[in-house]
C-alpha cells in the first residue's frame, strides 16, 4: 500500500522536534545492546578485534579533518567516520573516539567544522591523526563562522552539534549544517589502512610515443557507424582497440559521459584485461570511421616490438604511483 507523502515543511518540522526531543521517539538511543563475542569467517583467525577492524577497512571512504575552536586555540582531528544524514533540515553525524581530546570538546550547541581532504593532503591527514611528518607545512586555517577551516581542503561543513549518542567505544555526533562551500578537485581516499587516490585519466597506448603505436595501428581495419550506432557496449567482450579517425563519440560510464573525436582511442584498457569486459557504452554521433585493432593482432605486434611492451609497462606503472 502506497504510502501518503509528507509536506517537506512538516517533515522539516517533524525532524527539528526529534532533534528537540529526541525522547518522544522512545529510549532505543540509550540502551546499551548486550556484549557479544564476534564470530569470525572462514579463513580468519586472531584476535576479533584484529579482524573486525580490518573487515571494516575494506570499505573505501573519504577522509576528513574535524576542527573547533576552544577560546583561541584549534582543536583538529581525522576521521573518516562521516556520513550526511539528512537534506531538509542538512544533518551529518560524525563519530568521534571517547579518549580524543575532540570527544571532551563536542557538546550540544558547539560549532564542529568538517573538511573533505583533498588528493595531495595526505600529509594533513597524518598530521591531525597525530603523525609526525618531518618537514610537513603547518596547517592553514580560515574561521567561517567562528569556525576554523582546514585552508586547502576540497569541500567545507560548518555545523552545529544537535545531539550526541552513544557508540560503544566512540560517541556519535548528529550536527546541523550551517554552511557548506567545495571546490574542484579529486577526494583523498582510504582503503585497507592506507590512503588511495581517483585516477580518472584511461590513456594507456595514447600515452606512447608515436613512433610505437603507429606499428599498432597499422595492424587495424578500418569500420564505419551511422549516426547513433552503438560502438562499443558495456559488459561485451573488450576484444578490440579503436581508433577514430573521422567523427565524434559518446562515451556514457555510470556517473559520467564525455566526448571523444578524431585521434582518441577507445578502449585501451578493456584490450589489455582477456577477462574483463566493456566499463562504457560508446555510440556514434554523427557519421563516424575508425580503424579496429584485434586484441590477437595487438599482442602479435607488442611480440613484434618489444618495446612497445615496455612503454605500455612504464604507463601502467605511473599509474600505480599515482595511487600507491
């Protein structure tokens, strides 16, 4: 059965009242749930503690700085425990580890500034994750609000704490967004217990010198698309490497589309992986020629010119350093 929607005002409303009163929705927040040995999969065997921290690590998050402001002096910590909770009215709830200094500073009412650290800011993110990084700069900051801001950083929060909760060896902040600011920029990412990074770029036989992809592309057929013929789909066999010669495509990947026209390549990394298959549905726009490279004659030609292999080798791990 279909339920009724609610007016965004009075769902607005509704929330303010569980943030003003959060006991009329009854007592679950404060009662302690019974403590229970962890039962580890197959394969894992240790210390519980051990392995559910590391299962933990296997979810990729972003990473943030939490600052405040106690008198004249800033209080920062890294925390990768954030997540929005709500747009209307804008709530986030963070948590935060009973022993930090940050737990003692965090009441209802208090200004908490969050900030999404940024690919580069690793060194920020050790820092106020109290590492020593010899020769790091020293952090900026801007007050907003009263409210110090990591200078640099790709997206900005300023909030205020509603209420807190508890969460076992943490405590759990829900804090209403005052002001929220980003900019352009890629995410720094955590993953397995160290920090990762996007690598948007998927040029790999593009990035080598001419004189060692046109031996490949000379291998190739040429093939023609109508306007809206597909030339690639996703989840196919990526069995082939193309180059476009005349025309313009569309490359549609989940979450983003873009353009490619004469002279990109379309899809080089799909060619290199024999069980993989296609990341994006490629269509023509417009009348479109390209010239077809097998994946059988690209290897014949990598065995031909071994150094073609070794260029693809030496892109492939730029790659790796960009994210290692």
């Amino acid at each position: 059965m279909a339920q009724p929607e609610v007016p965004p005002e009075e769902f607005e409303i509704a929330i303010g009242s569980a943030i003003a009163a959060p006991e009329a929705f009854g007592a679950s927040f404060d009662v302690m749930p019974s403590a229970e040995e962890l039962e580890l999969g197959a394969g894992l065997e240790g210390d519980p503690a051990i392995a559910f921290r590391r299962t933990l690590g296997m979810f990729a998050t972003g990473v943030t700085v939490l600052t405040t402001r106690s008198g004249e002096t800033v209080h920062g910590m890294t925390a990768n425990a954030f997540m929005s909770v709500s747009l209307r009215p804008p709530l986030v709830l963070v948590s935060v580890d009973r022993r930090a200094r940050l737990s003692n500073l965090l009441h209802e009412g208090t200004r908490l500034g969050v900030n999404v650290l940024e690919a580069g800011q690793e060194a920020l993110s050790d820092h106020f994750a109290g590492r020593v990084v010899e020769g790091a700069p020293e952090p900026r900051f801007e007050l907003v609000h009263d409210t110090p801001l990591v200078g640099g950083a790709l997206a900005h929060l300023v909030t205020r704490v509603a209420r807190s909760y508890w969460g076992g060896d943490h405590s759990l902040f829900l804090a209403q967004v005052e002001y929220a600011h980003y900019g352009e920029g890629e995410p720094l990412l955590f993953h397995g217990g160290r920090y990762e990074r996007l690598v948007r770029d998927p040029r790999v036989f593009s990035a080598l010198p001419q004189e060692l992809l046109e031996p490949i592309l000379a291998l190739g057929q040429e093939r023609a698309y109508e306007d809206g013929a597909t030339l690639m789909r996703r989840g196919e066999p990526g069995n082939e490497l193309m180059l476009i010669v005349e025309g313009t495509v569309r490359v549609d990947r989940p979450g983003r589309s873009l353009t490619l026209a004469e002279g990109d390549l379309v899809g080089e990394i799909e060619v290199l992986d024999p069980v993989g298959s296609r990341i994006a549905d490629i269509t023509a726009i417009g009348p479109v020629r390209c010239v077809v490279v097998t994946r059988d004659a690209l290897i014949a030609a990598l065995v031909a010119d071994p150094r073609a292999a070794v260029g693809l080798i030496e892109v492939l791990a730029s790659r790796f350093r960009e994210t290692a």
